[in-house]
C-alpha cells in the first residue's frame, strides 16, 4: 500500500507500534526531520487509509479503524511496513494489527457470566497483493511477544473466515466458546483468568442462621411489665370484695401495687356520682354555658354570691 510521502523514513522500524497519541517514532540519526506536525498527519493519514482498505475487505459498511477512532480510545495498532519494495523510494505498507483491552461479559463451559478484561484483536488486515507469504503470522507473533500474551487468551471481535482459518491453521484455535455477543473466544480461555472481581458472598448453611444474638435470646425470655395503667389485669366477671383504695387528695397518683383486676364499670361510675366535686371543679362548671344538666344542677346550689363574684 504506497502513499505520496516517505513511508520509509516516516516508520524506521519494520514493525511500528502506535498507541493514541499518533506520535512519529524516533527517527533515525543523520536523517532530514520535517515539521511533527506534518509527521503526526502522515501517521494519522496512514492510519485512516488502512482502515478504509480492511473496512473494503470485510465488506463493512464504514470503517472501525481511523485516527480520530484511535485517538479516543486506549488501543495499540501495529504497522508493517515491506522493506523490500521501494517505489519512488518511498516505501510501502503491508497490513496491520490493531488490539486493545476491553471489559467484556463472556460466558464459559457452564453457561456462567464472568467480567473479564482481556486482550481483544479489534482489527486486522494484510494487502491482498501480499497475503499468504508469511507477513500475517509474522505481524500476529510479534504482537503476542510484545503483549506477552498466549493466543488462546485472546477475544477476537467479529473475526471473518479468513481470520478464523488463519488462528486454526497457525495456533490450533478451532473449538469456540458460544457467546452472546460479537466477541469470540477459544477454549483454554478461563485456563488463566482470575477469578470475577465481584463475587456474591457464600450462602450459610440452614442450620447456621441465627436470628438473634446470645444476649438477645436472653433478653427476650424475661418478661416485661408493661406501665401503668396498662399492667393491670383483664376484667373479670365477679367484682372484687373491695375495690382499689381512692386518693386521698386531688393530684396524687393511686397507689401502685401488685397487678390487680379492673374495676367493673357501673361500681366505678356509682363512685363518681357519689364523690364530692372540688371547690374548683364548681367554679368550672359555674361559668360553663354548654354545662350538661346535671352539672348545672349542681352549681345551682351555689350561694348568690359566689355566682355575683364573677
């Protein structure tokens, strides 16, 4: 693949690994350096035409790999670059391999979600002029050495045939995980991975759960009184021989004692009738229009002039 600038000098090395920035590599000593500014656009403008050329040859309808694509996202291309032929003396482009690392959700042997991050091939391509002479297994190796990875290890985006046929035939990768997304990945996949990140915590066994704690067992078998009034007893059918003791004086509590039973309803209300009002319950009821009857029955035996007072 030719371009109209020097791809020879642009790209030293025969293999050139670009990470996002699109950064020229160093040149070598002895040699003209133009403006970077212009060698960061003959990187990116390399980068835009390989991805146009392996969009073209998967039949994709638009390109995955493009500068402004590698700029935005931590992904690794490696270029290869033919030596040999010298057109113009400018030197040529055979192919490319473009990885980077993904948080992928893959299922394994048991049907079982794993979060994993590994190592994806996201593009791939060699001319067709030059394909089947070695520069794919050769471009595909140094890869694996520079990423220090194992070809089983790897999660291949939506691989064609012709790759498929090409990791069966170098690297014996034939058996596939099934996936339900575009990713595919073969098996000795888990051989390596960690375990997930998050894991649920073990279920405890039936007989290990305990609701409540040693001291809490402890507390709940003593039994609370409740307070006053609500200590007392349940009514009874046959009323008690002597009813509770009244308070002497208006404003003190009744007694506290043991638990004791309700006092019948009517013996209560008989009790009340027959207790003299206080002075100051009179005066009350006295000034009180809305009084029922016999309340005003009983402020009527006022004196006249306690009435006059107010």
């Amino acid at each position: 693949m030719e371009f109209p600038f020097d791809v020879d000098a642009l790209l030293p090395e025969r293999i050139t690994v670009l990470d996002q920035h699109l950064r020229p590599p160093a040149r070598r000593p002895g040699t003209t350096t133009p403006a970077r500014v212009d060698l960061q656009q003959q990187i990116m403008t390399i980068v835009d035409e390989l991805g146009k050329a392996s969009a073209k040859a998967q039949n994709l309808p638009a390109p995955i790999t493009s500068a402004s694509r590698m700029q935005s996202n931590r992904h690794v291309i490696y270029v290869l670059k033919d030596t040999s032929a010298r057109p113009a003396g400018k030197g040529a482009i055979i192919g490319f391999l473009k990885v980077g690392y993904k948080k992928l959700f893959v299922l394994d042997d048991r049907e079982a979600h794993n979060e994993v991050e590994p190592l994806c091939i996201l593009d791939f391509y060699i001319h067709e002029s030059l394909q089947r002479h070695g520069h794919g297994r050769e471009l595909f190796q140094h890869m694996l050495q520079k990423e220090r990875v194992e070809p089983h290890q790897l999660a291949i985006d939506r691989p064609s045939q012709k790759l498929l046929k090409f990791l069966n035939k170098h690297y014996n990768l034939e058996t596939t995980v099934p996936q339900v997304n575009n990713f595919v990945i073969f098996e000795g996949f888990f051989a390596h991975q960690h375990p997930p990140a998050r894991k649920l915590p073990p279920k405890r066994a039936e007989g290990d759960i305990k609701p409540y704690s040693s001291s809490d067992r402890e507390f709940l078998k003593v039994a609370v009184e409740p307070p006053w009034p609500l200590n007392r007893a349940p009514r009874r059918a046959t009323p008690p021989a002597h009813p509770p003791p009244r308070s002497s004086s208006l404003g003190n509590s009744p007694e506290r004692g043991p638990l004791r039973p309700f006092v019948p309803e009517q013996e209560l209300l008989r009790s009340l009738r027959l207790c003299p009002p206080h002075p100051t319950a009179r005066l009350l009821l006295a000034t009180d229009p809305g009084g029922s009857p016999a309340q005003r029955r009983r402020t009527s035996s006022l004196p006249r002039s306690d009435e006059s007072r107010y």
